[in-house]
C-alpha cells in the first residue's frame, strides 16, 4: 500500500468515509509494498500437495505455510495456479487465513485475516473475503486496523477498499458495519519527549548517631 502521495480509498456500508480518509492520508508515511517480492520464487510447506501438470496447479492441505520475498501466507488449504506468463494466483482457506507483507524501505507491514484470502501476484492485488481485518503496524505495533465484509487491497495503485455486510456481524457487531482504529502518526520535526538526565547518587556522611549523616 503506497501511503504517501494521496491513498485513493472507498469505504461503503455507512462508514465514515470523509474522517476516514483523511485520518489516512494526514497519518500514513512515504512507502509502497515490497515491489521486489513479485519476482522472487514461492516457496510453500504443508502436509500435503496434490500437483496437476496440466492445469498448472498446486493445491497444499494442512498446515499451510507459503512465502514469497517478504510474504508469509498462512492457511489450512491453498490452492496456486501459474500463468504462461508465469503470474501466480493463490486461493487461500482458513480460521482464519493470514497474509503479510513488509512495506518497502520502513519497519512497516501490512497483514490481515479472513475466511478466504485470494491473491493474485500479476495484478499485485488481495482480496480478504469473510471477517476481514487489515492492519498496518509498525514492528509489532498496531497503528492502524479496519473490519468489513470484503477489503481488497490493490499494492499497484495504492488503493484499499472495504465493504461490510452480513458477513462482518459478529456479536460485538451486529450491523455488520466496517470499522476502523487509525493512530495519529508524529508529525516530521516533533521533538520527542526529553529523557530525564540520571541523578547522582547521595553522599552519606559517617556519623554514630542516629538520624544524622543523611543528605
């Protein structure tokens, strides 16, 4: 997700589109998703596979644990179809399934979870589908969080989108409506708050009386 030139986002399902936005953009620096990762070889570890040449497809089951340059997928089944192009497409199922990815150039990633997550490298694009959540964190900091139905995240064109519906109720959230948390991010510049200087330790002074010789 490139986040800092304007973040193009759509949030449906009564969410507050205006605040979100803005939070957005005033609190998400300069960087995009890991470009290089679309280049580099995936690599998957499961229980099981089932290989079909003529369909070029993979299909892993159990304990799925795929990586991709800096993405981490994680789910119960995963299915992987390459392209002529050799562009990758991956299915993946879970409870729930996981993705991450580092953002290029900061300590940042981007991971989320759904009951269906569906990724396609050649478009560089997610789909999180069923009890979605997006995160952005700042090594193991969670700044930013969003809830929906459905969000699709486009690294390409720095674009995210969320819709809620009967999919997102749960019983914190019986509407079903998206919802977000974004933490402000400092401003460039902001001094940090000074660190007190260490004080020196008292001096006693020996005395055989008592109470005396205290500082």
């Amino acid at each position: 997700m490139s986040l800092n030139h304007p973040l193009l986002c759509r949030v449906r399902a009564s969410a507050p589109l205006v605040a979100l936005c803005l939070a957005l953009l005033a609190g998400m620096g300069p960087a995009w998703a890991e470009k290089a990762d679309r280049d580099q070889p995936m690599n998957a570890e499961a229980d099981a596979l089932r290989y079909d040449d003529a369909r070029q497809t993979s299909v892993f089951t159990g304990n799925v644990v795929i990586t991709k340059g800096t993405i981490v997928i994680r789910g119960a089944r995963v299915e992987v179809r390459q392209d002529a192009q050799g562009g990758q497409f991956g299915v993946v199922n879970g409870s729930p399934a996981f993705f991450r990815q580092k953002r290029d150039g900061v300590d940042e990633f981007i991971e989320g979870t759904a009951q269906r997550i569906e990724y396609n490298s050649q478009a560089d694009m997610v789909r999180f589908i069923g009890n979605a959540v997006l995160r952005r964190l700042t090594g193991t900091r969670i700044n930013d969080e969003t809830t929906g139905a459905l969000i699709v995240y486009n690294n390409s064109s720095d674009m995210f989108t969320v819709d809620g519906g009967p999919s997102n109720r749960s019983a914190g959230n019986p509407t079903g409506r998206v919802r977000a948390m974004l933490t402000p991010v400092p401003k460039p510049g902001d001094a940090a708050s000074p660190t007190p200087a260490p004080q020196p330790p008292a001096v006693l002074t020996p005395t055989d009386k008592l109470g005396e010789g205290r500082p």
